[in-house]
C-alpha cells in the first residue's frame, strides 16, 4: 500500500472511532530512543488557528518522559489485525522492554519523531502546549472520582503538521 500525505482539513475518519475505537500509538522520541503508549482519550479540532490534536498522559507512563523532552511525537492508527499488539502498548512499560523492538514494527524518522509502516494513519505533530489536569477545575466532580486518585494526566495540544494515509 502507498503512503500519501494529506492536508488534515482533507482527513474525513471519525475522531471519535479513531481515538475512543482504533486508538491512538503515542511515540515520542528522545537522543534516538523511542517509546510509545496506547491511548484512548483526546480529539482532534482547531486551536489557535491550526489543526491539533490533544492526548491525555499520566505521569506514570514512561512514554511522558520522551514526550516532555521532545519537540513533538506521533499519534499513529493501526489496522484491526494490531488490536493485540495495541493492547501491549497500554499495558507493558517501555521502562522494562523495548516494546517497539518487540512488537516488530517498521521504524521510521521524521524530524525527531518515530513513525512506523505499519500505521494506516499517522499524524506527525509538534507540542504547542501542556498543562497538568487538576482537581479544582472539574465542574463534574464525577469524573475526578471515577478516573483520577492523585495521577491525574497531562493535556498536550500538538499541531498536526503531517497527516500520512495509507491509500
């Protein structure tokens, strides 16, 4: 399959099942080390006048430090047939296993961001922004009882700078 970039204002998939459905494979690089996370919390809009994306990370995910030292990262979409090595990512820590080596992906670089061949869509985007959540800003105390006891995520705001499909 062919590879070709489009503008992110051309991308026409749903973001609600490419994040809540498919996941996202979040791969920050850092002094040529990568490591990647699954995620299922973000969305995809304008801010600022560009298109971004923005994820969630906890601070306990190994992943946050490559992300937090490295300009940008990418969010990659994989196939059904990845559902199993998905599932690795989310559960297995890069701190005690090259995942990535492991999973037996198809590395590639772009301006200090990893991307694999494997991906069906990937978005190679730059950090514009991150703030820690916090307690005392949900309106719905609701969600900070069910999904947080002191670990709450960091939100980071990237420009989609690339949006690569496979044709």
């Amino acid at each position: 399959m062919a590879v070709k970039e489009i503008s992110p204002f051309d991308f026409n998939e749903s973001p609600f099942r490419v994040i809540g459905k498919d996941w996202l494979l979040v791969t920050g690089e850092y002094e040529g080390k990568s490591n990647g996370m699954t995620a299922s919390w973000g969305g995809l809009g304008i801010m600022w006048g560009k298109p971004v994306a923005y994820i969630f990370i906890r601070p306990t995910r190994y992943t946050k430090e490559f992300v937090d030292k490295a300009d940008g990262l990418s969010l990659s979409v994989f196939p059904e047939e990845y559902r199993k090595m998905m599932n690795y990512f989310g559960t297995v820590s890069g701190r005690d296993e090259d995942k990535i080596r492991k999973a037996g992906l198809t590395v590639r670089h772009d301006n200090g961001r990893t991307y694999f061949d494997e991906a069906r869509v990937t978005m190679l985007c730059r950090k514009l922004y991150a703030q820690p959540l916090a307690s005392e800003f949900f309106i719905d105390k609701s969600c900070d009882e069910k999904w947080y006891k002191d670990d709450y995520h960091t939100m980071y705001v990237v420009e989609i700078e690339k949006l690569l499909v496979k044709e």
